[in-house]
C-alpha cells in the first residue's frame, strides 16, 4: 500500500487521504483507515470480473428489485479498462449506488452475509385496527460466507473506534459497526448498523453536495441509530 499508486499506463495516481501503516498496513488498519491505495491495488490483482461477481452478490445491476415499487438500480461498470478498474474498486470511476443499496450492505453483512429482500410496508390494517396484509422477510442473495461476514463485522467496528474515521457514528454503550465515505467526491456516504454483537438495525445515509460538512454523515447516521434503538 504505497503512499501513492499509479494507475497502469497513465500519469494519474491514487494517493491515500492520510497516512496508511507505513505503507505495509494490515488489511484491518487499510480498511479503518479507508486505504486508498490499498484497495486500488487489489482490485487491480482481482480484476474487473471478480469485482463486478461481488458487487452482482449484493444486487447491484439488478433489474428485479422492488420494494414493492420498483427502484433505481445500484450499476457496477462493465468493459474497464485497468485504471478504471482500480478506481472502481475504491467506489470511485462510474460505480452508482442508492441510499437504499447503501443500507443494503450493512443489513447483509449483520444477516451474516444473508441478504434479504427489502420491503417499504411491514403491515396494513383497516381503519379499525385489524391486520389485512404484513410482509414476509425473504432472502433476497448470498453475499458471502458467514465466516467472511463475521469478519468483515469486525474490520467495520474498527471505524467507530478511538483513532477511526467514523467515531461520530459511536453510540455510547452500543458497539456500531460502520463504513464512511466523507473524503473527496460530489456525495458523503455512511453504511452502518447495531448492535454489532446482536444486529437490529442497519442503515444507509447519503448526504448530496455536503461540502466541508461532510462528515456530518456520521452524525446523521447515529441519529438514525439511536432513533431505531430507542
């Protein structure tokens, strides 16, 4: 994980927003510390397929999604060429996602990698409070195995800790596991749920234009947080 990467045969390079291990940092500490380079670097080892495969798993480029209303679709580009895909690996290049894909990641990684279907109603009832329809969870994909999700809990937790980027999303008392994009870019992104050791609630936050506030996106997504908590 060097300070800088160069993209293959081009003059433009990926550099980290901050320090990065010394530039040998562990797989945890890239991940808590949003290691540009580190990233950018493996996707280029997996490729644009195997990227893509995974981005697939979680419902991105997927046309059946419905809530039940139908909804824009999260895209993963296709035909990159190596810089791109290096830049698409670190959420950068032509990748799109919605607030509710946002979520999405979260819900999966606390279902231990089991996403499911998402809904906008849970139940309706007739003006006299008797029930006449309520949703029922489904499994939507496979994302990973639960060993890989419990693992990928983990690094997320490291974000909300002393030292990572995402302490404002912290819920005293409450173990938050999260992932922030407030650095660089048009948008502030926040994926995040809780309680990490018992999962109730996952949420997704995209703050649009935020400027210098950026990093309010943790914040609004601990208000979400706790809210659902409460």
């Amino acid at each position: 994980a060097p300070g800088r990467l160069r993209l293959p045969g081009s003059s433009s390079y990926v550099a980290n927003p901050a320090p990065c291990g010394d530039a040998r940092p562990t797989l945890m500490y890239a991940f808590q510390g949003s290691c540009d380079t580190a990233f950018a670097g493996i996707g280029l080892q997996l490729g644009q397929d195997i990227l893509r495969d995974q981005a697939e798993a979680f419902g991105f480029n997927a046309a059946d999604l419905r809530v039940p209303l139908a909804t824009t679709a999260s895209t993963y580009p296709q035909g990159m060429d190596r810089p791109q895909t290096a830049l698409s690996a670190i959420g950068h290049h032509d990748d799109r996602a919605t607030p509710l894909m946002i979520a999405m990641l979260s819900a999966a990684v606390a279902d231990n990698g089991v996403l499911m279907r998402p809904y906008l109603v849970e139940e309706v009832r007739l003006p006299d409070g008797s029930l006449i329809g309520r949703a029922t969870p489904t499994p939507y994909r496979r994302t990973m195995t639960p060993a890989q999700a419990r693992y990928l809990a983990a690094m997320m937790t490291t974000v909300t800790h002393p030292g990572g980027p995402g302490t404002a999303a912290a819920i005293p008392g409450v173990e938050v596991a999260a992932k922030i994009a407030a650095t660089g870019g048009d948008h502030a992104l926040a994926t995040a749920f809780a309680p990490a050791n018992a999962p109730e609630v996952a949420v997704g936050v995209v703050l649009e234009n935020p400027g210098p506030k950026a990093g309010m996106v943790a914040t609004v997504a601990r208000a979400v947080l706790e809210a659902a908590l409460a």
